[in-house]
C-alpha cells in the first residue's frame, strides 16, 4: 500500500514537471510574451568638444573607447533627430564600420488609420461602434425597470440617430446602437450604456495598440539613436553633429587709465540649453555665419499616388428609330418618348419614364425588359425629388448615414474655432519681416578657442574671458548732427591691436577706476580702426547752418529736337563750434554723404564711411573753430525745342553757354517759327474778313426781303451783295493757300528739328 502511495506520488510530479516544461517552452515561442529579456542598453560616448556658431547651431562630439562589436546610444530630442539625421560625421573613421538605427517617426494619423479601429480625429464612443459593425461585444446598461436587463450580449447591426421627445415638447436627437441579441435586434440608447467591451480578443488588442500609439505620440519628447560599431580590438570612436544651440554673445569692458590708455577686455557669453551636464569639454567660439538650414529628414514621406480604372466598355445594341409626328413633340416627358422596356427615366411628374405602358413607343425590340427596369431603378436613384426611404442606399435617399452625420457635426465645431482665430491671424504684419543678408556683415569667419576645458551643468550659461590686453586709442569728440544738434558724444578711436578678430557687441567703458557710459562696436579685424562713443561731451557746443546758392547755367544742347540744360546746384554746411570746456578737443564732424552730390570744399575728408564724410580738426580751451563743407551737383531738364518759348531760347542765345553752332541751329529754328507764326497770323486775318463779309450779308438779306424790288435802295443792295460774293471767292482762295503754306512750314520745321542734334 505504502508503495502504491510513493508510485501515485511520483506520476503526480512527473506530470506537473513536464506541464511545466511544455509552459515555459510555449511562453518562450512566443514573440510577445512577458518574460522576452528586454534589448539590454547600449553605452554611451562622453561628450568632449563643443563648437558654437552664429548662426543658432553648434558642433558636438563625442569620443570615448570601445572593444570589438558595441552598440552605443546616444538620446537626443525629437526636434533635433532631423538635423543629427542632416550632419552625423564620423571623425578619423575611414576604417570604421558602423550602422546607425533609430526609431521610424511615421505620422500618428497615419499609424492610428492602419489598425482595425480608427482613432484619428478623436472619433465619438458611436463612431467607434459604427466601425466594428458585425462584431461581437457585451454591455453592461443602466438599471431603469425590473425588466430591463443589465448586461447584453450581442453583434454590432450599426449606428442611427432618433428623434425623441424632450422636455417642455421639445424634440432631441439620441445615438441608438442596434445589436442583434439572441432574441432578435434590440435598440440600445447610447445614455443607457455604461461599459461595454469587444469579444473579439483581436479586435479588442487592436484597440488597445491604438490607445498605446496616442499614449506614445504624448511623450515622444526625447528619441534614441543607435550606432551599432563593428570590429575587432580596443579603439576609440569619435561621432559629430549640428544641432540646434543658442548663439554666442560677447561683451566688453575699456579700462581707460590716468593718462586715457585703453585696455580692452573681452568675455563670451555661452549657454547650455540642452539636458546634459558639459564635464572638461574643449571649445571653440567661431565668428562666422554658414548657411544653415532644417529638413525634416526623419518624418516618413509618403508619396500620393494617382489611381487607375480599367477602361470597361459595354456592349451596344443597335437602336432602332421612328419618325417625327407632325405638331408633336420626339420623346416628350411624362409617360410617353423614349421608352426603355419596362423602366427608363421619370417624368415631369414624378412619375417612371415609361414605367406604366412598357410597351409603349421606341422600345427597343432587342432590350430585354429586365433591363429597361434596371435603367428606370439607376433613374429613379438619381431623381433629387424622391422620398422613397425603403431604400438605405445612401445615394439613393441623400440621407447622411451616422458617420456623415457625426463628421458634419465636428467639421462645424472646428470651423467655428477657427473663425474665433481669424482675427488674430489678419493682424500679422508682413512687413515687419527683414532681409537675412546685409553687405556689411559678411566676412571669413574667426574663431577664439578656450585653452582651459569647459564645465558647464545643463540648463546654465557661463562668461568666459577671450580678451585682455592693451590696445591703441585716442580720445577725440564726435559730433553728427543727426544724433545730436547741440553736442558731440564723446568717444574713442582706437585700433584693434589684440592680434585677433573682435565680434561685436557692447562696450562699458571705464575712465579712472568709474563708470563712462556704454558703446557698442561692430566686427573688428586685426589692425582696424574704429570709432567709439560712450557719452555726450557738454563742454562743446556746435550749431550748423545751410545756405543754398542760386542754381547756375552750365551747359545746353539739342539732342534730336530736345534741348537738354543742366544746371549747378551748390549747397553750404557751416559748423559753429565753441570749445567751454578746460581741455583741448580733437574733434570729429561728421557730415552725410547724399547721393549725386559732389563734395568741393574741403577738396578731401580726412575720412569716408558708407554714409559719412569725417573731418578732423582741433579746438583750444575757450576757442571757436568753424568747418565749411560745400558740396555741388549737377541736374539736368529737358524740353522741346517745338514747346520751348520764344523768351528762353532768346536767353540762350544771348548767353555764353551754348556754343555759335547751337546758337546758329537755335536761330534758324525761331526763323521757321517767325514764318509759320506769321502765315497763321495772315490765315486769322484772312478769317476775320470772310467772317466780317459773312455777317454783313445776313443784313443785306434782310433789307432786301424788306424793300421793293423797283426801288434804287433794291437795286444798290443788290449790286453790294454781288461785289461781296465776289470778295467771298477770293478770300476763300487766299484762306486755301494759306492753309496749304502752313502745312508745309509747319511739316518742314517738325522735320528740322527732328534732325536737330548739336551740342
């Protein structure tokens, strides 16, 4: 017995050892299965050097050493993937293999679309219903009544909305899901469900990897990639990139001792906006701006492609015709004309097109009456005026299916916020934008490198000394009357003996151990002068005064019929400068250079920007000083010869500026001028007397109307009236040729001058 006991026993363990085996071999099978090690992490580079630019993008490399085939991970953020996938550089690695992985960036909407449940654009809990139609889920309702069930289980028929009463005899809309249960199809109001779930476990898991792929796009901040090294041996791997930083500023301090010798000190200012510590990091600061720009290299591109129908064409049948009735109408609607067998299009007045007599006129003998009917059903589909709701084609019936309907509902929703966002966005000002590249601005690049290494923790800006050492210098004053009326600023003009580039930036200076004022200098080159201002000097006083000098003749001559006249314009700028204070002043009067005048007093500016003339000059304690600056330029008008008045060319002749040739050109136009003036004076003349003659024969008309025939006074009106038709002719005659006269001057005058071209 006891042996029968240790022999049940043994089977026993047996079999619950070899469950567990065949359990921990299936679990192992399994692809997704919960205890699957997960990939172990890989190891990270150091971040060693670090180069910042001006253009909002620094250089970062990371060295560190690694033994055979190693997998190394670097986490960046997403933003940032992009311009890693654009700059990734293997330093001194021409013998290196290397693979690089990193997580797909596939667009939420278009992952979410690929499984069985759609989840984009937030769909409601009927929507998602209406998408699993035909399966099978339980739910849990509302107790309402002893006889309403609290569970049912069942397959998803679809969705519909349903007018029910509401209160006060109002009407509301109610989402009714429709299951088919085991006793039949039961209507299930939406309000009434409190949970439900999916049967099916695939439906149900895809629900669930949907769920996760908006939990996931939620915290996709930082992203990982893999650089996966092949090789044998101990080496040491260097990986670079570009990614986006801050750019780097630099301040300066001038120190100007007792007796006004500058010292220049210089401090770059850097930050570490990133989420990693800098430990003994090498850098360099580099002056330049490369064009840099981002491409979105690591989201999926997904190309849409057109979508191509075979060409399918249906048989015909010959169709057989009748002739037209007289007074009548081919084909008329309603129930007679181009009958189809037993259907065909509807009527005026609603009725089929030839639905009631099938057998009307042309019907086609060959058309079996099956499908005229079909042709009449595709008709009747297409009428706007058919309420026939027994068919739920919704091409048929034009009724929004529950879908349409709950897409029509959210499209209203979002144009009503974007309507709330127009005002917003008109209120942008397209002009504040400025052009991203200035002439004076572009140079080679230079670069300070920091001899110590560089700590700076995440999240932490730093100043680092680039400069400190002497520089040439001298004090001098700097008046602009655009800056200011009544005094100058004063300021330095020193050089830039540092031996290196200077960025620019602003500048505090420090006279004897105080404070001066600020400055602020431009982008300096070893061995370049510079000007600078730090304050405004009261112990010199300047007032400025312009006289404009009456413009002067200079030359004229004719070009094709225009006379072309330029004359001179001189315009004087004198500065009044009183020095009040107890120092002697080196001043600088800056004057603007204009565009088209031409400076003549002082012949040269002690120097000359883009936008300024320089004038150096010195001024004693208590002493006045003036500066003279004349500048001329020349504006050239042109006229017609032709337009030009008789007095102007008169001016020119007379003058010493046109040359004899011009003059004799200029005479011999104001003689064709003279002669064609005096033809049209006679022409007005001759005008005048037909005028005068005319308006005397009205007179002598109405005299003669008047008097009777046999009287002398007739007969002397009569003779007057004779010598005057007479006189008419002969004007006529001279007004003719005169006409034809000043045609021909005026065409040979217009022809001089068009020829016309002296100087």
């Amino acid at each position: 017995m006891r042996r029968r006991n240790y022999l049940f026993v043994g089977v026993i363990a047996a079999v619950l050892v070899a469950v567990v085996a065949v359990w921990r071999y299936s679990a192992a099978a399994q692809p997704g299965a919960q205890n699957e090690p997960e990939r172990a992490p890989g190891m990270s580079l150091p971040l060693t050097e670090v180069i910042l630019f001006n253009s909002g993008v620094g250089y970062f490399q990371r060295e560190g050493p690694i033994e055979g085939a190693t997998r190394v991970d670097l986490t960046f953020p997403v933003t940032d993937v992009p311009d890693l996938l654009k700059s990734l550089v293997l330093p001194d690695a021409s013998d290196a293999k290397v693979t690089v992985n990193y997580d797909s960036e596939e667009p939420v909407d278009r992952t979410l679309k690929s499984f069985a449940l759609d989840l984009t654009n937030n769909p409601t809990l009927g929507q998602i219903l209406n998408q699993a139609r035909g399966e099978k889920i339980e739910v849990v309702l509302q107790q309402n009544g002893a006889t309403q069930p609290g569970s049912l289980t069942g397959v998803i028929v679809g969705m519909e909305e349903q007018s029910v009463p509401g209160p006060k005899d109002t009407m509301v809309t109610m989402d009714m899901l429709n299951m088919l249960c085991a006793e039949g199809v039961r209507e299930v109001p939406l309000t009434q469900v409190q949970r439900l779930r999916f049967l099916n476990p695939s439906l149900d898991s895809e629900f669930h990897r949907a769920l996760d792929v908006l939990a996931a796009a939620h915290n996709s901040q930082k992203r990982t990639v893999s650089l996966n090294f092949t090789g044998d041996g101990k080496r040491t791997a260097k990986v670079g990139y570009v990614v986006e930083n801050p750019i780097w500023k630099t301040s300066y301090r001038l120190v100007l001792d007792k007796k006004g010798k500058p010292t220049l000190q210089g401090w770059a200012i850097v930050e570490n906006t990133s989420d990693e510590d800098w430990k003994d990091v090498r850098m360099a600061l580099i002056s330049s701006r490369p064009i840099s720009f981002q491409m979105d290299l690591y989201q999926p591109l997904f190309i849409p492609r057109p979508t191509v129908e075979p060409e399918l064409f249906a048989s015909l049948r010959p169709p057989t015709y009748q002739g037209a009735m007289n007074g009548g109408q081919i084909g008329g609607f309603g129930g007679g004309g181009f009958q189809f067998g037993g259907g065909g299009f509807p009527g005026a007045n609603g009725q089929n097109w030839g639905a009631q007599n099938a057998g009307g006129r042309f019907n086609n003998p060959n058309s079996p009456q099956q499908n005229g009917a079909q042709l009449g059903n595709i008709a009747q589909n297409m009428n706007p005026n058919n309420n026939d709701n027994g068919n739920f084609n919704n091409s048929v019936n034009n009724k929004l299916s529950y879908e349409e309907m709950q897409q029509r509902r959210q499209q209203l929703r979002q144009n009503k916020d974007n309507a709330k966002k127009i005002g917003s966005i008109v209120a942008l000002d397209p002009s504040g934008v400025a052009s991203v590249a200035n002439a004076d601005e572009i140079g080679d690049y230079f670069q300070y490198n920091i001899d110590q290494k560089v700590t700076l923790p995440r999240q932490k800006s730093a100043m680092l000394p680039i400069v400190n050492q002497p520089v040439e210098g001298k004090r001098v004053s700097i008046y602009n009357e655009a800056i200011q009326a009544k005094f100058p600023l004063l300021g330095l003009r020193f050089k830039n003996t540092t031996g290196q580039d200077l960025m620019q930036g602003p500048v505090s200076v420090y006279e004897g151990g105080t404070y001066a004022g600020d400055g602020r200098i431009m982008d300096l080159q070893p061995n370049e002068e510079r000007l600078l201002s730090y304050a405004i000097d009261q112990g010199v006083e300047i007032k400025a005064e312009g006289t404009v000098a009456p413009q002067q003749l200079i030359s004229v001559k004719v070009v094709k019929g225009i006379m072309q006249v330029t004359h001179k314009l001189r315009e004087t700028r004198l500065y009044h400068i009183k020095n009040r204070s107890p120092e002697d002043r080196d001043l600088i009067v800056e004057h603007p250079i204009r565009e088209e005048w031409k400076l003549v007093t002082p012949e040269k500016a002690s120097e000359v920007s883009r936008d300024v003339y320089r004038f150096d000059l010195s001024v004693a304690s208590g002493q006045s000083a003036k500066q003279e600056v004349v500048e001329e330029r020349s504006q050239l008008s042109a006229v017609s010869v032709s337009t030009a008045d008789d007095n102007t060319i008169k001016i020119f002749l007379s003058g010493n500026v046109a040359s004899p040739k011009l003059k004799d050109a200029l005479s011999k136009a104001l003689d064709f001028r003279s002669q064609l003036a005096a033809t049209q004076r006679d022409l007005t003349q001759l005008n005048n007397q037909l005028k005068a003659i005319t308006d005397d024969q009205v007179r002598l008309r109405a005299n003669l109307d008047k008097m009777p025939a046999t009287s002398a006074a007739y007969k002397r009106y009569l003779d007057k009236f004779d010598q005057q038709e007479t006189e008419i002719e002969k004007i006529q005659k001279s007004i003719g040729e005169k006409q034809d006269a000043a045609k021909a001057q005026q065409a040979a005058y217009e022809d001089y001058l068009a020829g016309l071209s002296v100087d």
